[in-house]
C-alpha cells in the first residue's frame, strides 16, 4: 500500500469517525468506499504492471529490429567482415540494452556465428526447437515475437524475439541472417516482485498457465490454477474485479485481472495479470479500526491524527537519510553496504530496487573477476603444454629472430635458451642447399601459408641429425604476420630405419630375381617333362582355361585348332555322327574340384579310339598323402590315354576265351560221360585198382574244368552284356535256407557251424533274379566255408531303406589289408596267397563274377572287414519289392 493511500485511508477513517459519530450506517458506508477505493488501487496497479510488461517486451522488440539494421552486420553476413566489433557490440549490446538470456547474430544457413553466449557459437538455431519459428520468419524477412515458451530445456521461461539482417545493397534485398534475442526471465519477474507478497500478483498465459508470480511457492509455476479459471475466463479488453473465494488456499480475496493490449508495434501475447488481496488484509484492520475510532475516539481523533501525521513524516524522512548515507557508500565503491528493510512502502520498495542494483553489480564484479582469473590459467596452462611438449618449439619474429624456445629446443639442438634467445634458426641450420630455404621463406612470409619439409641440422657438439620441421605464419585481423612458431621433431631413427628397409627391399629383389630365373628353368625342365609323356596332358586353372598343355594331346584328340578353355576339349567329344553317347569332360572336371578327388573315366569312346581319362585336384596343401581332401584347389590336371590298342587286345582275349570255352565245353562233356558211365557200369569189374583211380580222376578233372569253362563262359557273357536278368518278387529266406542246406554237408564234414538266426523276422521280398542271388549267395558262402577251419559261418539279413543287406561272416583265416584292395578282380582268389594260386580250388572269378552281377541287380557288394586269424565278413545288397 502506498504512502498516499495510507494517509488517505487514516484521514477519511478520521473525517469519517468525526462526521458520522460511530454511526452503524456511517459505518457501513465507509466499508463500501474504502471497498471501491481499494478495488480501483489494485485496478490501477494490476494494469501499470500489465503495461510495464507490455512496455519492456516492446523495447526487446524494438531492439532487436534495430540492431538488425546495423550495416556492419550486413556486411559481416555478406561478405566475412571483420567480426571482432559485431562480437564487442553483440555482448554490449546484451549487457546494455536490458535483460538477455542470450543474444546472438545467425546467418542465412541458421549457424550462430557470434552470441553473448560464447557455447551458442557454431551451433545451428534450427536445432532448437524455440528458435525454429524466429528463423523460418526471419528468412521471409518478417520480424517475431513469441508466446512464452515452456520446455524442460528453457525453464525458467523465455519469449525469443528476432529481426532478419537483409542486404540492402544488394539486388532483391536478400536475407543474410538474423538477430535472436532470448529475453531473461528476471525481467518479467522484477516487475512482478514491486508489490509485496501480501498481494498475490500473478501473471498467466493465454493458455491460463501461471508463469509468474511474487510468491516464493514454486511448485504452484508452470501449472494451470482451475480455481483461477472462471475469473481468467472472465476478462475481455477491460479488467475484471471481483470478490473471489479461492479454494486453493482457502481465502477470499478481492482479485483484479487485465489483459495484455500490448504497447506500439508489439501487439502483446494475450497474457492476464491478476493481483490478489485478502479481504483480511484489504480492508479488514482499517473497518476494525473505524469501527473503534468510531465507537470510543471519535472526541479526541483530530490530536490524535496531528501527532500520528507527526510523527509519520519523521520517521519517513529518517528513512530517505537512511538511503542516502547508503548510496554516498556505495558510490565511494563499498559495495557491501545495504539499505536496511523498512515497511512495503514506495520508500521500502526502492531500498528493495536499491539493494537488488547493489547485488547485481557485485555479482557483476565477482563475475569479471572469475573470468580474468579463469583466462590467466588458461594461459598458463598452454604455457607449460608447450613448454613441456616433445616437439622442439620456437617462436621468431617477422625478421626471423629467436623470441622464445621451450626445453625440447634445447635437447634437441644442445643450445640452451639464454644461446638461442636473439639468434636466428641457422645457429643449428644451415645445412640444407640455399633453395631449401628461399623456399621456405617466400611460403611462410610472401604467400603466408605453413612450410613442412625434412632437413638436416647441426647440433653444438657438431653432431648431424634429422629433423621433421612445420613453419607456420601467426597472422592479425588484417593479415598481416605478427610472429613464426616453428616445431620441428627428430627424425634421424626414421631416417636410419628407412634406410635399412631400402637396403632389406633391394636384397628380396635380388632374391625374387634369382628365384624367378630357377622357377623359369624348373618350368623349362617341367613343361619338357610334360611334352614327353606319350599322355595327354592339360593343366587349367578354376575358370577352366587351359594354362599348359602337350603335343600328345593334339595327336590322341586329332584337334586341328588350338583349344584355350576345357569348354572347347569336352565339345571335340560331342561331335555329331561320331559318338552316340556325349561325354562332357568340362561336368567332370567341375566334379573333380568340388569333391576334391581325383576322378578316372576309365573308357571314354572317341570317334574309332577309345580313351581313359584322369581328373585330378590341385590343392595347396603340401601333405600329399592328404592333399585330396584339405587345402584350398586352385586348378587341376587332365590326362588322357589312348587305350584303343589295350581295348581291342582285351576284346580279342575275351572273344578267344569265348570261344576256346564254347569249344572245349563240348568234349569235355563227352569225356565226363564217358568217365561217369565207365565208373557206373564196369567199377566193380575191373580188376586193377589203378585203373579205377584213373577213371576216378578223368571224371574229377572232367567236372572240375567244366565248372572252369563255364565260370569263363559267365565272366564273357557278364562283360559283353549278354547276359539275361530275369526280375520277379520271391523270399530271401527261402533262397537262403536252400543254399545253406545244399551247403551243410561239406561244413559238416569240417566239424564248422553254418547258422542263420531268423528269430522270426520279417523281411520285405525281394524284387530280383532269384537264380542269380541264389549264385551270389553260393559263391560267398561257399568261399566262407571253404576258408573256416573251426568255429563257423553265420548270414544275416537286415533291411537298409529300399534294400535289404546280406551279411555273410565267419571266423577263417582272414585276408591282410594289402590283398583286400586285390578282391573282387579277374583270376584272384578269396585267401590270404592270393598271388599264388591255388588251381585246385577254382579260378579265381568267383567274387569278379559276383561283383558283375550285383551291379547289374542294382545293389552293391564288398568286404566289410577282415582281420587275419579272426575272420571276415562280406556283405551284398538287393533291391526289395519297394523299388519294383
């Protein structure tokens, strides 16, 4: 309450009391004037407040337009200017001006390119979502005000201005940039803290968020009052006033709102200021006091009054010395000293003003004073980082002459600083020719750019060395070179370094030399091996083309063009009207390579030749026992052999055989008849024993080579492809009791087992040439048996998919790892001599026979192990009735 309002309210109470005499109507009355009065004071005061805020957002407002028309801005975003007085005038202008949080200049681009606010610089304005309006208005050349904005990131809250810097001078008027004017929010709130806190002064957005007040509660900022919201809702263009229960704190008040009407250019942002007084505090101690003086003073108010006004004016005028002995202090620089606290009158509230100017300017000064502190270290800092740096660091000047050096200097060039100081850099140089030099100079002093470079120096006690050198021009605002920084760093290790590797690079180039020219002969000696092989021979790499091949090949293949890739060999096999069948070599070679084995074709049909082809991996494993299967291939090798001549022999031999069976067949039947009859009819006749065993034995050899006849008569039929397979659907278990009863007596007689656990299994039929698994089966277990001296022989059956697997084992002799590679060939027998047959116990083609067989039945047949002096165990498969 002012001083005038107190005066006024004490002497219309009086004139009140004395007129009216205590009268409860006077009373009454005087209540509802004193009402109005206050209900008019606080009117008057909300809306000065309202207008100082409108007031002091225009004057930003206007600033910041102002300021964007200064013409050494323009110049600055236009053309790089001088920026050190935009940068003074920036920071002075912030700090002059009035309350910034920030203040800042921004290019067309959004870049802060100088601020108040020196962490700003470099950062883009477009980033921040609060400057994001002012710049996209700034680029259409509009000037902006914001509402008040609240973030997480700018509270408390602000209100950004901004004004577009356009280039006048040039055509269209271009926007170059901006200003951008954070206002601080303490402005606001200086405003809102002139009333005393026994008046709620509060200041809402046009969103009815509080975002200001007098009040130290904080919690209450930020947030929508719902209490408030019928009062806020209320005010148009003319304040509201109203006597108001507020249910947040429990009180009635008397509540004046005004809304914002801005103030010239800044047409406001629909803010409302609302003041608050208790009606306790309002007008109840001056109705009570009426209503006493009115009661029992009313004879004696007017002595009463004199002394009161008496005693007023002393005791405000001892308060105004009171600040004026304050003031003298202060300004004699004693900035401790404080207006005491008075009551909330205008003479309290500018004590408050005073002391808040006091505090702020010795903020100011402590603020200063940090930061002078804060450079000084800085440069100290940098200081003992160059003083201490490894690198060899000088400072010279503009005539080249030594002003600084720190302590790698010294140890590098053995000079101390005290010798160095006001010499020049050829005390230690000068080793390098003249030109190096020139060079240097008209770089760092004419063109004004940094010189790197190598070059040799001298230390004091005469030693050469080294040195990688950096000579750097330090040029001022206008360009001009103040002073050189040189670093240089020793290099002499390097240098020798680079030397020994020169020296160890020309010694692997003579090795490379001499190691091409022995792979150049061993290659000589190779390729001249290769051509004299009678083979073919082709080596290819994995994109198939042929790398080296011999006139062998050309001679077996009859190629009259030279062939480049194994594309080109494999269609010389397909030729149309020469082979029926095509073979396609490339498909084989790629097999070869990508299972990693070698591959033999072992009769391919060529035109009138027949050839045998030879596919082989090249891998990079050195292991060649297992190079096969490992290591990366890079390429392979094809050999082909023209076996026609061997092929016709065979198919003679094979065709004498043939024949010489078909013809021989003939009479030894006569002569097994003949010999069978005379044993029959005249055995018992015939006197002489001897002559019975010759009979005996015609007959034994009759049988024996018929038996071989025909297993030659089988195998020529078998190779020839002229034998029949009759397939039909029949029991495996009926064939193999069969041949295990035909076969029982001979095991007998050998006191040996032969078994079959059948177990009651069930096994799916075959679908097969019953007479041919009948010959399998008693070939093997023949062999089985014939081989067992004691123990016995077992079959078991078992199925294996679509298949079923016979399994003949027993517990004979055995047969060594080196003779099971022999089995399964021509004229080789199942024992362990197999190299020197026994002619009295076949010839050797059974096994060749069964192996024949099996595979034109579709299954397949082989030993499974065999250990000598435990036995074997040999195994077939057949094709089961699924595979029909």
């Amino acid at each position: 309450m002012s001083l005038f309002t107190k005066v006024s309210v004490l002497t219309g109470a009086a004139a009140s009391l004395a007129l009216l005499g205590g009268s409860y109507l006077i009373f009454t009355v005087t209540r509802t004037i004193l009402e109005e009065s206050i209900v008019d004071r606080q009117a008057d005061v909300a809306e000065q407040m309202m207008s100082g805020i409108d007031r002091l957002l225009y004057e930003r407002y206007r600033d910041v337009r102002h300021i964007a028309e200064e013409g050494d801005l323009e110049d600055v975003l236009s053309d790089g200017g001088n920026m050190v007085p935009v940068d003074t005038k920036i920071k002075e202008f912030a700090f002059l001006s009035g309350p910034w949080d920030t203040f800042s200049l921004v290019n067309a681009s959004g870049t802060v390119i100088s601020s108040s606010d020196r962490s700003l610089v470099g950062t883009s304005v477009r980033d921040r979502a609060e400057y994001t309006p002012a710049y996209e208005r700034a680029l259409v050349t509009e000037a902006y005000y914001s509402d008040v904005i609240l973030s997480r990131d700018t509270l408390p809250p602000t209100v950004v201005f901004s004004a577009p810097v356009q280039g006048h001078d040039l055509p269209g008027d271009p926007v170059l940039g901006m200003i951008v004017g954070s206002l601080s929010w303490s402005s606001i709130n200086d405003i809102v803290n002139d009333l005393p806190q026994d008046r709620h002064v509060e200041l809402f957005s046009k969103n009815e968020i509080l975002i200001a007040s007098n009040q130290k509660d904080e919690k209450s900022l930020y947030v929508r009052h719902e209490s408030l919201v019928p009062v806020l809702e209320k005010v148009d263009a003319e304040p509201v006033s109203l006597t108001f229960f507020n249910t947040e704190n429990n009180v009635s008040a008397v509540v004046t709102a005004v809304p914002s009407k801005g103030y010239s250019i800044y047409k406001g942002n629909d803010w409302i200021l609302s003041v608050e007084t208790p009606t306790t505090i309002a007008f109840g101690s001056a109705v009570k006091t009426a209503f006493n003086v009115t009661m029992l003073l009313v004879p004696i108010v007017c002595i009463p009054a004199a002394l009161f006004l008496f005693v007023i004016a002393r005791f405000f005028m001892r308060r105004v010395r009171a600040l004026t002995r304050v003031a003298e202090a202060i300004a004699s620089g004693d900035l401790t000293q404080r207006v005491p606290p008075t009551f909330r009158d205008e003479i309290g509230e500018l004590g408050t003003a005073f002391n808040m100017m006091v505090e702020r300017l010795g903020q100011h000064a402590v603020s200063l004073e940090s930061e002078v502190e804060k450079r000084t270290q800085e440069l100290q800092r940098f200081k003992l980082a160059v003083e201490h740096a490894s690198q060899h660091i000088i400072m010279t000047d503009v005539d080249g002459t030594i002003t600084y050096a720190n302590t790698s200097a010294e140890q590098l060039t053995g000079y101390s600083q005290a010798e160095m100081i006001g010499k020049r850099p050829s005390l230690w140089g000068g080793q390098m020719p003249k030109e190096f030099y020139e060079d240097m100079w008209r770089t760092i002093k004419e063109e004004k750019k940094t010189f790197a470079g190598e070059l040799q120096n001298k230390r004091k006690n005469g030693e050469l060395y080294w040195a990688s050198s950096i000579v750097s021009p330090v040029v001022d605002a206008h360009g001009e070179v103040q002073f050189f920084v040189g670093i240089e760093s020793d290099i002499s290790k390097q240098k020798a370094l680079d030397k020994s590797l020169l020296e160890q690079r020309e010694a692997v180039e003579r090795i490379v030399v001499d190691r091409t020219r022995e792979l150049k002969d061993e290659r000589a000696r190779l390729v001249a091996s290769i051509n004299s092989i009678p083979l073919g021979f082709i080596l290819a790499d994995l994109e198939h083309r042929i790398i080296l091949k011999n006139p062998a090949l050309e001679e077996i293949l009859d190629m009259s063009k030279n062939p480049g890739t194994i594309e080109e060999v494999s269609n010389s096999f397909g030729i149309a009207g020469v082979n029926d069948v095509k073979f396609n070599l490339a498909e084989s070679c790629r097999e070869c390579v990508v299972l990693k084995q070698t591959l033999e074709i072992k009769e391919v049909a060529y035109g009138q030749k027949f050839l045998r082809v030879l596919c082989a991996p090249i891998s990079t494993n050195e292991d060649r026992e297992h190079a096969a299967g490992s290591g990366d291939i890079i390429g392979y090798v094809i050999l082909i052999e023209d076996i026609t001549e061997a092929k016709i022999l065979e198919r003679s031999r094979d065709e004498f055989f043939a024949v010489a069976s078909h013809e021989l067949r003939t009479p030894l039947t006569a002569i097994r008849g003949n010999a069978k009859m005379l044993l029959d009819m005249y055995a018992d006749k015939i006197v002489d024993k001897d002559m019975v065993e010759m009979l005996t034995d015609i007959s034994t050899s009759s049988v024996r080579l018929i038996d071989i006849v025909n297993d030659f008569l089988e195998v020529s039929r078998l190779e020839q492809g002229r034998i029949q397979i009759n397939k039909e659907e029949f029991d495996v278990i009926d064939v193999i009791e069969k041949v295990m009863r035909d076969l029982m007596p001979v095991a007998v007689k050998k006191g040996i087992s032969l078994s079959y656990p059948t177990e009651g299994k069930s096994l799916p039929h075959l679908f097969s040439d019953k007479n041919r698994v009948e010959q399998i089966l008693v070939n093997l277990i023949g062999n089985a048996v014939k081989f067992t001296k004691t123990g016995g022989v077992t079959v078991e059956v078992e199925p294996q998919g679509n298949f079923l697997r016979i399994r003949i084992q027993d517990t004979g002799t055995g047969i060594s790892m080196q003779n099971q590679n022999l089995l399964f060939r021509k004229f080789l027998q199942a024992g362990e001599q197999m190299l020197a047959r026994d002619v009295t116990q076949g010839t050797g083609l059974g096994l060749y026979i069964c192996r024949q067989i099996i595979s034109r039945l579709g299954g397949t047949i082989g030993i499974e192990k065999s250990e000598l002096g435990k036995g074997s165990s040999f195994a077939f498969t057949v094709p089961t009735i699924g595979l029909k």
